[in-house]
C-alpha cells in the first residue's frame, strides 16, 4: 500500500481472488477498484481472472451431474466425521 492510502500493484494482486469471490471488506474493495481503474496491468490480470473464472463456471454448468451424487458426497462425509471423532 502505498503512503496516499491507495493500494499499489502488489496490493492489489495480494487481495484480487477475494475481490473477485467479494470477500473484501468494503473499504480494500473499494481500494481494489480505484487501483483498477488506474493500472492497465492489474485491470488485465483482473479480466484475465475473471474470464477463467467465467469458463470454469460455464463448463460446470453443461456437465450432466448424476442425481445420487449429493447423497453419495453426504454419505462420504458423514464416514469421514464419524471416523475422525473416533
């Protein structure tokens, strides 16, 4: 961070996947935001970001998820939590 209260490129990479999932506090996301508008090359590793993230989920949404998946995930945790309480 820098001494003008603005957040420089380090900053800014340091904080990028919680601003991008909005788990910043209101304040660095707003920070996040101003260096964006500022910084061609964090703005374009923030788009890059983005993108893959955009992809990621839109590949996930067009896989066919068989309808018993859940219940089997549920039953491996319930065995994993049963097991480590043991």
């Amino acid at each position: 961070m820098s001494d003008q209260g603005r957040f420089d490129c380090e900053a800014t990479f340091r904080r990028l996947d919680d601003y991008l999932d909005r788990r910043l506090p209101p304040e660095e996301q707003h920070l996040v935001e101003e260096h964006l508008v500022d910084c061609i090359t964090c703005a374009r590793e923030d788009r890059f970001e983005q993108n893959v993230i955009d992809h990621v989920r839109g590949a996930l949404r067009r896989l066919d998820v068989p309808s018993d998946l859940f219940g089997k995930v549920w039953e491996q945790l319930d065995a994993a939590r049963k097991k480590n309480s043991e």
